[in-house]
C-alpha cells in the first residue's frame, strides 16, 4: 500500500477511534437510550478493531 493510503487510513483509524470515545461518554452521561448509540458503538468498535489490525499488518 502506498504511504498516502496509509497515512489516510491512520487518519481513518483515529477519527473512528475518537467517535468511539465520545459515544462511551455519551453514554455514560445518559444511560437512558433508545438503543441506537448502543448500535453505533458495537458499530464503531468492529470497525477500530478492523482498521487496527489492518494497520498492523502494514506496519509488519
């Protein structure tokens, strides 16, 4: 892979890696949901772990 598409996937990788956070503190300050920040964080934490990996791989 070329530096410029893993440069954009390390962008990628800590945009989504932030949402994630912000959605945990969401959450934590108001439990009471209808479920969808539940969906978007299940969402968020496959993706950070996908593109995790895949960083990883580059790096190796």
């Amino acid at each position: 892979m070329s530096e410029n598409a893993t440069n954009y996937l390390e962008l990628e990788y800590e945009h989504l890696y932030n949402v994630r956070d912000q959605t945990i503190l969401f959450l934590k300050m108001c439990p009471k949901t209808t479920g969808l920040a539940e969906e978007m964080l299940t969402w968020l934490d496959q993706k950070v772990k996908m593109l995790g990996e895949r960083l990883m791989q580059q790096m190796d």
